[in-house]
C-alpha cells in the first residue's frame, strides 16, 4: 500500500509498505481523512517515536474492511463495513499508572501513528476496543475531527472550571478553535483569544468570541482572567499566559512545546495568589464523549478543516501546516 514513512528526523516521503493485518482483537481500517498535527511535526523533528522509521498519523477514520480473531460483532459492536473514527491510544493496562485508571501518563505509552505505524496511509490497523461506530449521515472525513477534539475534552475535565468563568486562550489554531467552542458550551462569561494570525483570528470571530487581539495588552481585565489556556506550545505566549490568570484562577498547559523548553513564571504569585497550574496531555476517557459531541454538532467541520491534500501531497500539507496557513489539514488516501 501507499504510506508516508517518517525515515529520519527532516526526513519524509510517500513510498510503498507491506498492508498491515489484523492481530487478534484488531481491524484493519481503510483510511478516509488523516489529519496533521503538531505531533507531526515533533516526531518529524525526531522527539517523540522511540524509534524511526514511522507511519505517521493519529488522527483519523474510516471502514473497516478486516477484522482479527476474537472479534466479535454482536459483542463489540464493529463489523466489516462499518464506518469508524478511532482513539489512537495504547495503554498496557498493567502499569502503575493504568493500575490508578491515568493511563495517558502509562509508563510504556504507545499512540497509532506515534510509535506503531499510523494512518497516513491508505490502510491502518488498529484494536477493535478503539473504535468508535458512526452513526449514518456523517461525513466520514469530517470524523478524523474526533480525535482532537477528545484532546480538548480531557483539557476541560483537568480545567473544572465554574459557570460564567472568563476565558482567555492564547492560539486560534485548530486546536484553540476548538477549546473556544468548548469555553461556550462550559458556560463561559467572556472568551478572548491573542494570536498573531490575523487570519485565524478572524475565524475565531466568526465562532463568536468575545474579543480577538494579537497582545492580550489590548484587553481590559485589570484582576486578570479566571481560565488561561495556552494552545501555542510556544515560550513567550506561555510565560505571557502565566501573567494574566487572576487570583485564584487556573492556567492550563494544552499546548505542546519542545521538550526542551523551560519557561519562567513567578512562584511566590504562584503560591500568594492561589494560581493553579495544570497540564493536560493526549486522551483519557474521553474519546466517545468526544465522539457524541461531535455527531451531536458541537464543531462545524467545514469551518475546522480548511484544506485537504491527496496522500502524495503529504510533504505539501506538512509544510502548510509548519507555515501556520489554514486551520485543520487532512490528507486523504
């Protein structure tokens, strides 16, 4: 089959790979829509995949069209033909940590399209238990939608944030977009949003914030806000971010940064302020709700998703997708 193969850090093209095949408990799902994500671009950097080469892509759906042994549909509910969106993630089951029921922090953590081949390509295999059935009338495409969006909900279970909480997130990418749509739907009093994309900017207008600014310097909250979110990854909004979360308000680390970063805030305003800070990583038990939400209309696809490459045009849409243009981009097989 066609795939992208991750080979060595800066090193990515379209060639050819074995078909995968189901192992026991496993599908195999023909790929309709692979989005791309910073993820991406860390593991193309050479950070995260423990080992190189890799078929990137965690974020996807499709149909089944083979199924392994031991599953079974009237128990699992997923059969040959069947349109699915599927939860990338790993767990051992057996580590401390999934012992404890926080098995995004699992001591040998895997993720499809992180550490064993993924969905940029046009066939992934992958466990029946991470698929997730889609109802007829969605577009199946749109459904690779599924994946970031559980990020975002794990985001907001850590966040616990009371009614009428004033927002402010920094980055209106595809991800800040979506933590918007939830801040609305969490019963948010105000949702302002700093970016430096005036392009993305404007898109988290029409989604109905409050206010768009490129400096959080333009906005008027003197006592600062209650929710801070950043969404960059990047230093200087994170450090910026830290500055603005009110006194007993929350600041949530959403974006991924290089490993390396290291980034200054002030400890004693920390501790006399009550400030909590809280990170937010990958999924946790919240990839069907996710799934619900979605079905239900919580995003707007033709809104999330601007641009979608063939698989060939991969290294294209990667390169977008590092130049900051568009929103959500997909490959299709």
């Amino acid at each position: 089959m066609k795939a992208v193969v991750i080979s060595a850090p800066g090193q990515v093209e379209v060639t050819t790979v074995d078909d995968p095949a189901p192992g026991p408990r496993e599908v195999v799902v023909d790929v309709a829509a692979c989005g791309i994500c910073g993820t991406d671009l860390h593991i193309l950097d050479g950070e995260f995949a423990p080992t190189l080469p890799i078929v990137p892509g965690h974020e996807f759906s499709g149909v089944v069209v083979a199924v392994g042994a031991g599953v079974d549909p009237a128990v699992d509910g997923i059969q040959v033909g069947d349109p699915v969106a599927v939860d990338p993630s790993l767990f051992c089951m057996e580590c401390h940590y999934c012992r404890i029921g926080r098995n995004n922090l699992c001591e040998r953590w895997n993720a499809i399209g992180v550490s064993r081949p993924g969905a940029a390509a046009e066939f992934v295999a992958a466990p029946v238990a991470n698929c997730v059935r889609m109802p007829d009338g969605v577009e199946l495409a749109d459904a690779a939608l599924v994946e970031p969006l559980s990020c975002a909900v794990r985001g907001y279970d850590i966040l616990r944030a009371s009614l009428a909480s004033h927002y402010l997130i920094y980055g209106a990418g595809t991800m800040g977009l979506m933590m918007l749509e939830l801040a609305k739907r969490a019963g948010a009093a105000t949702v302002d949003v700093v970016d430096l994309n005036s392009a993305r900017l404007e898109t988290a207008r029409e989604l109905g914030c409050t206010s768009t600014v490129t400096s959080a310097d333009e906005l008027d909250r003197p006592r600062g806000w209650d929710v801070v979110i950043d969404c960059t990854g990047v230093v200087a909004a994170i450090e910026d971010g830290l500055t603005r979360v009110g006194k007993g308000g929350t600041f949530l680390q959403f974006g991924v940064s290089e490993m390396a970063a290291e980034a200054r805030f002030s400890p004693y305003r920390v501790y006399n302020e009550e400030i909590t800070i809280v990170g937010s990583m990958a999924v946790l038990h919240s990839y069907e709700r996710a799934a619900e939400m979605f079905v239900a209309g919580v995003l707007n696809p033709a809104v999330m998703i601007s641009d979608r490459y063939p698989l060939d045009a991969y290294p294209e849409a990667l390169d977008q997708f590092k130049r900051g243009i568009g929103r959500k981009i997909q490959v299709q097989p």
